[in-house]
C-alpha cells in the first residue's frame, strides 16, 4: 500500500494528528493536572492509533489487541478528567467505583468472553456508555450554572460534546457488531466507513477547538 492510498484509506489518522499537533503547540506548564493527563493521553493515542493502523494496512497483521487496550485507558483517562471537573459528589464516586468496576470488567471479559486478540466489544460498551453518562453530566453542570461567561469558551464543553456524539455513534455499533458481522457484514463494513470514520473525525475537530480554547484561555 502506498502512503497516498493510506492516507485516503485511514484519513481519519489525519484528524487524529491534527488534534495531537494542537496539543503540542498550545500546551503550557500552567495547566492543571487534569488538562496535563489528558494531553499525554491525546499524544499516545496519536502514536498509538497510527501504529495499529499501519500494522493492519501494511503488514495485514491483526490489530484488535492495540485497540482493545488503548480503549480500556481511555475511558479510564476521560472518566478521571471528569471526576475533577464535575461537582456533584454523587458523580464523584460513581467514578471511583468505576475505576475499581471497569478494569475488573476487562479483565474478565478477556479471561472469559473476547479475549485480547479480538475486538472488545463488550469492555467498549461499558466504557463508551459511562463516558456518555459523564459528559451529560458536565453538560447539565453547564447548563444550570449561574456563571455568566459563554459555554463556547470552555474547553471541558468541546471536549464532553466530542465525546458524547463520538460514543453516541460507536456505542450502539459496537454493542450490535457481532451480529452485524455474522448477518449483515456489508452493512457492518459500510456504516463504518460512512459513519463511524466521521464521527471519529467529528471527535478529533471538537477535541481540537477545545485545546485551541485553552490556549486563548493562557494568553
């Protein structure tokens, strides 16, 4: 395979290094921790997700397993960014339950269910809905709050609105995967290029302006 025929194939990689780029430039030390985490986590991501597609674009090499535990941290990742974000204390323990309930999960999953070298589907649910869950949560917490400066300026809104649509999309599709393969595999095949390739590029574009956000906001 050709680089152009990669980039056109797997053109969401783009999207995915545009928002790892922002990151780079516009990072400060000032941050707080929670932005710090969330920008390492941005940048292995980048590296990580480039890695497995040219591992299944041009070694032909299954791929699943570098999925399968990138996603597992990135729900981890996204959940913790939210606990220090979120005010309600309620929200607070659901997600330190679900640090210790989400790995157990996993690990279970994989011993008993899907194992590692097979696309995770179960473990992505779980994550991809509890990360549904929060980003309504802080988006409630926007919506009801009295400060008077616009949503649109802040980061954490972008940020939960790539999120919520991206896994609002994924969620549903990865829950419904298996059969899809086993009955309708085409249709598996095309509503992954035509909707969930974009979504992931919707992602990337939202994440992107709330990293622009922060640095105005450092200015």
């Amino acid at each position: 395979m050709s680089l152009f025929h990669f980039l056109t194939e797997y053109y969401p990689t783009l999207f995915v290094w545009i928002s790892g780029i922002t990151v780079i430039i516009v990072y400060r030390s000032s941050w707080p921790l929670s932005f710090k985490i969330l920008a390492l986590f941005i940048l292995i991501y980048t590296l990580t997700d480039t890695y497995g597609n040219v591992m299944a674009a041009f070694y032909k090499k299954n791929n699943h397993f570098v999925y399968n535990i990138l996603y597992s941290f990135q729900f981890i990742i996204i959940s913790l960014f939210f606990y220090y974000h979120l005010n309600r204390g309620l929200m607070k323990k659901i997600i330190i339950y679900f640090f210790f309930i989400f790995p157990l999960f996993v690990l279970t999953n994989t011993i008993w269910f899907q194992d590692i070298q097979n696309l995770q589907t179960f473990s992505y649910v779980f994550g991809g809905s509890f990360v549904i869950l929060l980003a309504v949560a802080y988006l409630w917490q926007l919506y009801v709050s009295e400060e008077t400066r616009s949503i649109f300026r802040d980061p954490i809104f972008w940020f939960s609105l790539a999120w919520l649509l991206n896994f609002a999309v994924t969620v549903p599709y990865f829950g419904m995967l298996n059969y899809l393969i086993k009955n309708f595999p085409v249709l598996a095949l095309n509503y992954y290029i035509l909707v969930i390739d974009i979504s992931d590029c919707l992602r990337n574009i939202l994440l992107t302006i709330g990293f622009l956000w922060m640095g105005v906001a450092k200015k």
